[in-house]
C-alpha cells in the first residue's frame, strides 16, 4: 500500500494517466480499421439503376423468345449471321418488321427493296420464317433488343488478374497483412504500456525489481553436455537425410504444375458448364497415343457465334470483359473478322504450354487406355471439369502408375481376345476379376521399350 496520502494521490494520478495512453492506442485503431473498411462497405452497398425499355412490350417475354428463335443467327449490338438487332426499329417500321419476321422469302420474292438489300447484304442467306409468331410476340422481342447495352460498372480498387490484389474488388491480401500486421503493433504497445505500468506500481509500493542472477548461458551448458551433443547431431543427420531424399525425389515431378496460357481457356466452363465431352476436342485420345492440341478450327465451332459469354459466366476473380477479350485472342489467331462473319486470311499460331509430358522412355497410349481399357479422363487429369485453369492433378510418376495397374480390373466382358488367357490366369491367381498388374501390367517392357 502507498506510504502517505500524497502517494497515493500521485500513483492514482499515474494510473490515469496510462490507462489513458491504452484507450488512445485502442481508439486510433478502431478509427484506422473504420476509415479503411468504410470504402469497400459502401461500394458493396452501391446499386445500379435498373434499365427500363422504350417499347411497350414485355422485356421478360421478349428475352426468352429471343434465345429460343433468334439467338442461333442474331446478337442485339452485334453482327453475326444476321444483322444485330437493336436499333432495328430505328431501320424499319413496325409493320414491316412485322411482315420481315413471319415471312421474309415473301417479301423479297414481291420485289421488296428493303427485303432485297438486306437478302443481298448477308450473302443471300434466307432468313427463317416464323409465322405462329403473334404482333404482340414480335413487340415483346423488339422491346428485349432495344434496351440499350448496359455500361460495365467501374469497380474501385479492383486489380488485373495476376496481381496481388483480389479481381473482385474486395479487400485485397496486401490490405489483410497490413491489418495484421497493426494489429501486432498495438499489441506490442499495449504490452509495453502493461509493464511500464506494472513497475511504476511497484516501485510506488516500495517493492524492488531484484536483477537477474547470473547463470551459465544456454550455448555454453549445451556445449559442455557431450551426450547431449552426440543425440542432437544423430538427430540432425536422421532430418537431413530425410529432407535430402524427400528432395531428389520430386526432381521431374511436377504434380500441380499450372502454367498461363497465352489463351485463357476455362475448362469449368466448356466441361463443367456446357458438358462437353473430352473427347469432342480432344478426339485423337480414342485413336492415338497423345490425346492431341485441338485445332483452332474445333473451336470456332461454336465460336463464330459465341463472340462474348453470359454475364452469369462472371466470376469474382475473372470478369465477363475478362472472357470476351479471351474470345478476341482466339479471332485473332484464326483471323476471324466478327463484324464481316468471314476469314482475313491473317492467322498466327498460338504457342500453348504443354503441361502434361512423360519422360522419353516411358510408353503410355492413349487409346490402350481410353478405348479399350474405358478409364475416365478424370482418373488422371482429376476433376477437369471444376478447373478454371488446367493444372496438373496426378504426380504421373512410376509408383503412381504401377499402383492404378494393381488395383484397377480388366473389362474382359464382350472381348473374346481375352477369353482364354483370363480362364487360366483366373485359375492361376484363384480369382473372378484380373488386375491389369495379373495380366502382365507391371512387366518393365510394357511401358520401357
């Protein structure tokens, strides 16, 4: 207890006086954590205006008979198979549309000079005829083409894929370990104000702080300790060699190997999304022992009509601009011209990063495995279809391969090659179902030629 009343006073006084300096400390950095979240809570909070159209007709409607009966040859702000469609009542009278939807080879066969210009301007491709269509149908797909194009909405803060910032605009990695990094801060300043005011306490109460007595240092103990120099260096040379050997032995093996490709191509979106097959782009793995680069050709398939994706394709870290900018590398290379739906003739190979590669000396075919054998894609490239960007699933070493051969069975059903040989080695192993490694599967001269 304090001696007199004046210390007492003095100490209380003291007291104050650093409980103050925490509060200040804690107060600062309440209002720093504030001043920068506020920003980000009020661009999450911000809304877009919602676009109303001019015409009379229901949008909703109007948009489903849109994807249902135009989308396969129009776009609303681009050319494609046919003009783009918005604006389109600006060109042309209602009543003419009218006639043009429900039956367009008529009006150019009655001499029609609007009919003919367009017949004439589109390489004479006729346009199909939709007479079940009512004028009221016809008004509700003119009112979904005539909303204008929506602005992309700026994002605040938002960084380029690849960056060390968050491509959605949140609150970016550099921003959290700062964040963490005052946090530790305050945290060393309170403690530091703790025990300055834990000392003056006790200097104040008369007690002495006594000093260290002295000791033999750590090092110097271990030093003249000799078995406890013989067991850590035993140690040492065990988690040495250990480290050494897990060291050379992922040389060459580069499961998770995830290169950038000079095309961004989303297997999510092709495999996952639209359920494309593997092998629709990758046909040679039926027939050959690579599964192949598919041609730029393959994919202009779809890609001469499909010049932007959805705005529901959007991801956080990869916007819709993102995607159609893709598309454009890929017109780019084949020298396709959107505008003029035709070929410039200019094209440009496109150097893709190969991420999957065996040594020389292991054989691996394909086909052996795909069509005969019927092992699914994702047995060796994994979940292909949730990959944004391909990457590397499996480790494809020796021990790997050999592993699949001793648990995987052989499909001998409908295939009388096997009839014979699987009749006498099921007698041999005692067994129903022969592995691939019972068949001769883990022989050197099966993959080592």
């Amino acid at each position: 207890m304090p001696k007199n009343l004046d210390d007492n006073s003095t100490y209380n006084m003291r007291q104050v006086k650093y409980r103050n300096s925490v509060a200040k400390v804690l107060i600062l950095g309440t209002v720093f954590l504030f001043a920068l979240f506020n920003p980000v809570m009020a661009q999450d909070e911000a809304a877009t205006a919602p676009v109303v159209a001019t015409s009379g007709g229901d949008i909703a409607k109007g948009e489903a008979l849109f994807k249902s009966l135009c989308a396969a040859c129009h776009k609303r702000y681009k050319k494609m198979t046919g003009p783009a469609l918005f604006g389109v009542t600006e060109r042309h009278s209602t009543e003419w549309l009218y006639s043009w939807i429900k039956n367009s080879a008529a009006m150019v066969a009655a001499g029609d000079a609007e009919a003919i210009a367009i017949y004439e301007e589109y390489n004479k491709t006729a346009m199909n005829a939709f007479p079940q269509l009512t004028n009221t149908d016809i008004d509700d797909i003119l009112a979904y083409v005539s909303v204008p194009k929506a602005a992309p909405a700026p994002v605040v803060g938002q960084a380029p894929v690849g960056s060390g910032g968050d491509a959605s605009g949140g609150v970016s990695s550099t921003v959290i370990l700062g964040l963490l990094a005052l946090v530790f801060l305050m945290l060393v300043v309170v403690l530091f104000l703790v025990n300055k005011t834990l000392r003056r306490f006790a200097e104040l109460n008369g007690l002495q702080i006594p000093e260290n007595e002295k000791r033999t240092p750590i090092w110097k103990a271990f030093v003249q300790n000799q078995f406890l120099i013989l067991v850590s260096t035993v140690f040492l040379l065990l988690v040495s060699g250990y480290f050494v050997y897990g060291f050379f032995m992922q040389v060459g093996v580069d499961q998770g190997y995830q290169p950038i490709q000079p095309i961004h191509y989303s297997h999510k979106i092709h495999a996952g999304d639209n359920k494309i097959e593997c092998k629709y782009c990758h046909s040679s793995a039926r027939v050959s022992k690579t599964s192949g680069i598919p041609s730029l050709n393959v994919c202009m398939n779809c890609h001469k009509s499909i010049s932007e994706v959805a705005d529901a394709t959007a991801t956080e870290e990869y916007s819709k601009s993102f995607y159609d900018g893709e598309i454009q590398k890929l017109y780019k290379a084949v020298g396709w011209d959107a505008d003029s739906q035709s070929y410039t003739g200019k094209s440009e190979p496109v150097k893709w990063v190969r991420i999957h590669n065996l040594p020389d000396f292991a054989y691996f075919n394909h086909s052996q495995h795909v069509s005969v054998a019927g092992v699914e894609c994702q047995k060796c490239h994994g979940p292909v279809e949730e990959m944004e960007i391909m990457y590397q699933y499996a480790p494809l070493t020796m021990g790997w391969c050999i592993n699949c051969h001793r648990e995987t069975n052989v499909k001998v059903e409908g295939n009388a090659y096997y009839d014979k040989i699987h009749e006498q080695l099921s007698k041999k192993y005692g067994v129903d179902k022969l592995t691939a490694a019972q068949m001769g599967g883990l022989e050197c001269g099966k993959c080592h030629y």
